[in-house]
C-alpha cells in the first residue's frame, strides 16, 4: 500500500456519530497523505459480508461496536496478533495485497493518553464494564497497575476479561450503584453512555483519584460531571481517540503521528463546540 494515498473506514453501528473521519483526514493533511476516510454503517452480523464486497476497496479499517469481537471470527485469510487474541478485541483491520492483519490499539492508546496527561503508574484499578473495550483497558493495566477490580453486569465475560491480564489477578465485582468508589486512585468507566447514572447519582463528596470515561459524546458524561464537581479530575474519550487512531497511523503509514497530536487535538475540540 501507498503510504501516499490511503482510503480507510470506520464500520460499526451506530456510526453517524463518530468523529473518526474529522481525525483521520486531519491526519492525512497533517502527514501531507492524500485520500479518503468515510464512516460506514456495518450492524451486527454484517461484517464478513462487507469485507467479502467491498474490502479490497480499502487499505484499513477502525471498528467500533459492535464489531471488535465479531471480526475474531471473520472466515478469512486474517492474521490476528497475540495482544488482539489475548484481549478478545480488535479495532483495526489492515489490507496487504489480499490479506488482512489485525490488532488493537486501544490499549495503547489508552496509555499514551495517561501519560500524556502525566500518570504511569497506580495502586487500585476500578474498571466499570467488561466489554471489547474493558478488555482493551486490562491488557494494558497489566504494566501499570498493582490491583485492579472489574466491577461487572454479568459473569458471562468474566473468564475472557480475566484472561487479558498476565501479571495481575484482577477481582470481579458485581454491579452496585452505591460501590464506593473513594479509594481509587483510578476508575475507568468503560460502559455505554448513561449506565453508570446511577454510579454517579451516589458520588462521596470528595474524590481524589482520576477518572477515565472513555466516552466523549455527548461529554461531559453525568459521571464526569459529578466526578469533577467532587473535587477528582478526569480524562474524557476524546483522548483515548486520539492516540488509538494515531496508533493506526502509524501501523498503516510506518510514520510517527506524535508529532501532530496537539493539532488533533485542536481539531476533535472544535469539531465538539
């Protein structure tokens, strides 16, 4: 593949409001690449199939929900790498010639935005969901972190989130509105938006730790909100896009997109005024 034109997607459902195609063809004028990058509406179900029509029209793809764990499955010639079969989840496709490889960078970018904003290391981990995503978040809290609870609906996913770890027994809890949430000194809200109400109906009046939602529409979250107004600081989705899409850049492109991340930033801000 060209590194200077590419065309690439981001699939999933619902898509209209993803902010992907505003970073990546940022990027592109950023990197001096020419090219197109669409969002397209791909349901539950629907992937193989589109990928069989329409893949060889594409250099990559970026998946978002539904889709991370439906492309493990994919009857094709894919090359899944260790971390993406570890963690159960996959957010990029990449085509060479007609093959395709896979990976996460969700976990990744994860980090980079914590370092970014000046954390790399914590005590106690509350993880809120046990999602393609949560996993995404405990493969990489396995360097990072000392303990980690994964507070959970279900104890269907409770094995494939537990799997994702190789340093760390993570504890699982089950789902409690009024879990007390004082001696994090990180939570991350991995849930989909408006499920963690009720959590941030039943705040303690002062917070010290970070919380990472890794929502960002609408934002603030009402669980941002609160946890701001309760004295604890917050790192929003925004952030987590970011570097996981510059993370694909660079797997796609083999150029370094550090450098334009301040400039990204800028853009997904304005396009969220």
């Amino acid at each position: 593949m060209s590194q200077e034109s590419l065309r690439g997607a981001v699939l999933g459902y619902p898509i209209n409001h993803s902010l992907s195609p505003l970073l990546h063809k940022k990027a592109y004028d950023l990197l001096g690449i020419s090219g197109e990058y669409t969002a397209i509406e791909v349901k539950s179900g629907e992937l193989l199939d589109f990928i069989n029509k329409r893949g060889n029209d594409f250099d990559y793809f970026s998946l978002t929900m539904p889709l991370k764990e439906e492309a493990l499955d994919l009857k094709l010639d894919i090359k899944i790498d260790e971390l993406g079969r570890r963690i159960q989840s996959l957010n990029t496709l990449i085509r060479t010639d007609n093959t395709w490889s896979a990976t996460s960078t969700d976990g990744s970018g994860f980090i980079k935005s914590l370092n970014n904003a000046g954390y790399s290391q914590f005590n106690r981990v509350l993880v809120l969901g046990a999602g393609g995503t949560a996993r995404a978040v405990a493969g990489a809290l396995d360097d990072i972190a000392i303990s980690v609870d994964v507070m959970r609906r279900s104890v269907r996913r409770s094995s494939a989130i537990a799997a994702c770890f190789e340093k760390i027994e993570c504890n699982f809890l089950d789902w409690d509105d009024l879990v007390d949430l004082s001696d994090y000194d990180l939570v991350v809200n991995t849930t989909p938006s408006g499920a963690a109400d009720l959590v941030a109906e039943n705040l303690p009046r002062q917070i010290k730790g970070l919380l990472f939602d890794v929502l960002y529409k609408p934002w603030p979250t009402l669980l941002a909100r609160r946890w701001g107004d309760a004295g604890g600081k917050t790192l929003s989705g925004y952030e987590l896009l970011l570097y996981q899409g510059i993370d694909q850049l660079g797997l796609v492109t083999n150029m370094d997109g550090r450098s334009i991340d301040q400039e990204l930033r800028i853009a997904l801000t304005n396009a969220a005024i």
